[in-house]
C-alpha cells in the first residue's frame, strides 16, 4: 500500500514480486486494507484517499469496478459465503456493507468509539468488531445488523483472531490481544461470551 499506489502480487513458494498492479492507475491512492472472495478469484481493496473498494480480478489482474465509499474506510472483511464485504469506518463510527454481487452499497450500520477491525465467524451470521478507545468486543447478528453483546476485555483492543473451526463447523473461541492497560490475550468463549483467558 501507500501513497505511490503499490498493489503487488508475491509468490508465496519463492517469497517474490510476481505482479506489480497496474501503478499508473493506482498512482496518489492510498490502499488501507483487502480481502479475499471466498473462491480466490477477486481481491477487494480498500481505498483511503480517495475512499472506494477497487475490485480486482486475480486472473487478469485487471480492476472491474470501483465501488465509491464516503467518509474514512479502514479496514474490511468479505462475508464466508461472499456476498458482502464490512468495512470499518473508523472516523465516522459507521460500518458499510457493500454487496459483492450488485457491487454496491447495500447497508450503513451505526457503532460507537471508532471501529477498527471485523471479522467473522465461520457460520456467518455473527460479526465481531473491536474499537478504538473501548475495552470490549462488538458482537453483531449479521441478519439484523444490531449489536447483540458488548464483551468485555481487561484492555483496549488491538487485533482479534478466530480459533479453526470445530468438526461440524462451528467457531469455539475469539482471541483478542489488548493494549493499555493489560497488554494481554484474551480469550473468550464464543457460545457464552465469557473470558476463560487473558
């Protein structure tokens, strides 16, 4: 990423550039964050300066559509059956669905102390948002887009990660590294929401 538009490609057998994408388009973009389709064949990148998501195909390396965004987007998750892409617009306590099929926005969910980070669960129908300046993790019901659960953590929020999922499916455990005050781990029981861990 960064101001000179770098989007590249790395071969992760050889650890080498393959693909440098198209700079000339991208040149004075500022590219915050992306994602996957679930099929690997588009790339979905967040744009800052000039806010949209570009969707690259990862064939033809080329970018079908700029969907434009308002505000400060930060950074995004594509949904486990890949039809919707959150993204966290931190400044504007807002997360935007864009849906992957019409590529468009399709919903502006309201939030509190600046969300930062979204992730998933392995069913897709929970949604899990950490905040700058809050000592909790957002829980959301993807269907009805409202916050569920506020689930406490001994910190600030700094990055959250999912366990594998269980042999029918299901995700088990959230992990939530902390900042100030705690510097800590969190771990916490997704079928309660209660800390075991931290």
């Amino acid at each position: 990423g960064g101001y000179d538009g770098g989007i590249v490609v790395i071969d992760t057998a050889t650890d080498q550039i393959i693909r440098n994408l198209n700079p000339g388009a991208f040149t004075g973009k500022n590219f915050r964050d992306g994602d996957f389709s679930p099929d690997g064949q588009y790339f979905y990148a967040i744009e800052m300066s000039q806010p949209a998501v570009s969707v690259i195909n990862t064939g033809s390396y080329a970018v079908e559509k700029n969907i434009t965004l308002t505000g400060q987007p930060n950074r995004g998750a594509v949904s486990p059956d890949g039809t919707e892409f959150w993204i966290a617009q931190t400044d504007d306590n807002i997360i935007t669905v864009i849906d992957l099929i019409k590529q468009e926005i399709k919903d502006r969910i309201y939030t509190i102390n600046y969300p930062i980070k979204i992730l998933f669960n392995h069913q897709g129908d929970k949604v899990y948002v950490i905040a700058e300046m809050s000592n909790f993790v957002m829980a959301l019901d993807r269907t009805s887009r409202q916050i569920t659960n506020y689930i406490p953590l001994p910190g600030e929020p700094a990055r959250l990660a999912l366990t594998p999922p269980t042999v029918n499916g299901t995700t088990q455990y959230l992990y939530v590294t902390t900042k100030y005050p705690s510097y800590s781990l969190a771990v916490i029981d997704l079928s309660n929401y209660q800390m075991v861990a931290n």
